[in-house]
C-alpha cells in the first residue's frame, strides 16, 4: 500500500513538472572549463533520467550475484539445520556412531570451527576431561561449568563448585539454574549473607513460589540472627517462631500463639507450655485446651492435650485423647510411651505398660517434618534436608 501510494506521488510530480515545462519552456547555459554548452530545461531532466537509468541497469548484475549469495547462504543453513535435527534424533535414539558421524559431516560444513563433536561428547559420553574442554572455549564455556559444578559435588568437593557456580553467577545472572545452583551451594556452605543476596534475584526472575521464596529467606534470617523478622516472614516455620520466642522472651507468647494459629506443631507447644511452667498442671492443661481451640482437627491438638492431661492427672482425658490418635492416625513411639506412662500412673498396671513398651521396639522414632523435594521423614528441622540438600524443603507432618 505504502508503495504504491510513494509511486502515485512521484508519477504526480512528474506529471506537474511535464506539464509546467510544457507551458514554460526555458533555456539553460552550462558553463565548464571555458565549453559554453545552451539546452533546453527539457533535454537536461531527460539527460539525467537516462543517467539515473544506466546506473540502475548497471546495478543490476551486482544485485543479481547479491541475491544468488543469498540463497545459497539460505540452502546452506537449511542444510545446517536438517543435520541439527538429524544429530537430535540420534541423540534421542542413542546412536552414538551416527551421532559422531553427523557431527563430522556438521563440523565440515562449518569449517572444523565448531565445539559440536565435543558437545556431543558430552551429551553422550560426560567425563571432566570433556568438561575441562568446553570450560576453556568462552562459547561453550557455561556447559562445561555445569558439568564439572556436578563432579565437585558428586565428590563432596563443595567449596570447588561454589567457587564455579560464583563465576558462572557473576557472567550469567538470568540463566535460572545458575541462580538455583549458586543459592544452594551458598546455603551448603553456610554463605548465609551471600545466599540472601542471591535469594533476591530468584525471587526477581520467579523461579519460586513466593511461599517457598518467604520459607528460604525466613531460613536465611534465622541463620544470620534476625529470628524476629525470620518470623514475621514466614509464621508458618516453626523455628523461626521458636528462634523468635527464645530472643525476645517478652513477645514469646504472642509469637508461640500466633505460629500456633499458622501451623500446629509439637515444639511450639512445648515451648509454649514451658513459658507458664511455675503454674499449676491444671492451669496448664486450660491453656492448652485453649490453644488446640483454634484448629478443629489437628494430629498434634490430640498429643498437646494428651501430654498436658497426663501433667495435670487427668488421665480421662489422656486417654479419649490418646485412643482418637491411635484410631485415626498409626502409632507412633511418642503416643505408645505415652500409653505406657497412662496405665502406669493410672490402673498401676504393669502388665498392660509393659505391652506399650513391648510395642515401641517396633516403632519408628517421633518424625515432625518432611521433605517436600524427596519425601525424607527426620524429627529435627535443618535448613537443608539431610538426604536431598533441598533448602527450606522441610515441611511439618
Ligand atoms: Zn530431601
């Protein structure tokens, strides 16, 4: 459209300026190097037409050998691309002899001016040694840190990978799991300061949900002494409450009671109880009922209760507590000592205590958290899960 509006003005101009020639038909003397030369306005417009013409035309071949170029250049990187696709489906059929032989043909094509073949090897057949090559070419460089950021800690060699995934961090800020790995390597080697810094630019690029992004840096806090701010972070975690509690034992109420709300959980309780252990076991146990109030159905409410009646020997209760769990939940070691103890001090049965103890070789040991990345039980929290190293990944039951 554009264009043919630009030809429409310029046949309008010509068309004006024919026309105004017509009607005046003026002379014009070129004066050059003492040659005195007289001509119509006319013959010097159609003199320089024929010029813009014959330089057109002589263009021409110029823009013909131009456009051949082209498209050769065009079928060549199509041919490029073809092999690309063919060394892919290879990779994905796992033929390595006609992997490295598309690369060959692929690295002709380019010259032998290409990493492919050892990119190849990588994909195929990894070792540091490959590793140590792609780190040396700037072009393949990334994959290359990769590869040996892997092999440090595959070797247990932690401070060897957080120093490469820094440098590869400082180069390639936005690639994510340049980001990831230098957080968790940060975290690994307690760079507690560091990884907060770090923990901002995941936040930036949302490679997290911001739960977990609140979870990591309330984690993070709490290890660099800022447990309040950990805590109002991220209420939810339930060491950065007990952290927050024990600094400032003035707000250690409101804090236990408000994690309470936010999630149950057995320390809190416990911490919790302990902050009124100079009153009585009866006072105790009507502040527990009224912290359970706030969770209707809760697995931790039936062993707050439970411990805080058997304290206060109400051992009714203790036990319409005890046998809830049992019949919805699987017995734990921690709910069998607690039967034992109630028969004991209770009916003084001996027999019947002894069955729960009997009971509690087969047990496994109290679990209060979970590993969301890889499903590890353990009963103490840590920043990092002890099997997967997900930091932050520990969830309560
Ligand atoms: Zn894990």
């Amino acid at each position: 459209m554009a264009q043919f509006l630009r030809f429409f003005i310029y046949v309008l101009i010509l068309g004006v300026l024919a026309l105004w020639l017509m009607d005046n038909p003026g002379m014009v003397t070129l004066t050059w190097f003492g040659y005195e030369v007289k001509t119509s306005v006319a013959f010097v417009i159609a003199l320089l037409i024929c010029i813009f013409l014959a330089i057109y035309i002589l263009r021409m071949p110029v823009k013909f050998i131009r456009w051949v170029k082209k498209s050769f250049d065009a079928q060549k990187e199509k041919s490029k691309e073809n092999m690309l696709v063919q060394i892919l489906n290879a990779i994905a059929c796992g033929d390595e002899a006609l992997c490295q032989k598309l690369a060959g043909r692929l690295d002709k094509t380019f010259d032998g001016k290409t990493p492919t073949p050892l990119l190849l090897k990588a994909l195929l057949n990894p070792s540091p040694e490959i590793y140590r090559r792609l780190a040396a070419d700037p072009s393949t460089e990334l994959a290359g840190w990769r590869g040996l950021i892997a092999e440090h800690q595959k070797q247990g060699d932690l401070i060897a990978a957080l120093d490469l995934a820094q440098k590869a961090f400082h180069k390639y800020k936005n690639i994510p799991w340049v980001v990831l790995s230098t957080l968790e390597l940060q975290v690994l080697n307690d760079q507690w300061q560091d990884a907060l810094e770090t923990l901002e630019v995941v936040r930036k690029l949302k490679l997290e949900n911001e739960r977990l992004y609140k979870t990591q840096k309330a984690t993070l806090l709490i290890k660099t002494g800022k447990s309040l701010e950990a805590f109002k972070t991220a209420p939810w975690l339930p060491e950065a409450a007990l952290k927050a509690a024990q600094d400032h034992p003035k707000k250690a109420e409101s804090i236990l009671v408000k994690a309470w709300e936010n999630q149950p959980d057995w320390n809190i309780y416990k911490a919790y109880i302990h902050l009124f252990s100079k009153e009585n076991t009866l006072a105790q146990y009507k502040r527990v009922e009224k912290l359970v109030s706030m969770h209707k159905t809760n697995r931790v409410n039936h062993l707050a209760l439970a411990d805080a009646a058997l304290q206060a020997k109400l051992w009714g209760q203790a036990r319409k507590e005890l046998e809830t769990y049992i019949a919805s939940y699987s017995l734990t070691m921690q709910v069998a000592t607690m039967m034992a103890f109630l028969e004991q001090e209770e009916n003084h049965d001996l027999k019947e205590s002894q069955k729960w103890v009997d009971q509690m070789k087969n047990l496994e040991p109290t679990v209060n958290y979970f590993c969301t990345r890889c499903g590890h039980e353990t009963d103490l929290w840590s920043p990092t899960c002890p099997v997967c190293n997900g930091f932050a990944s520990l969830e309560c039951l």
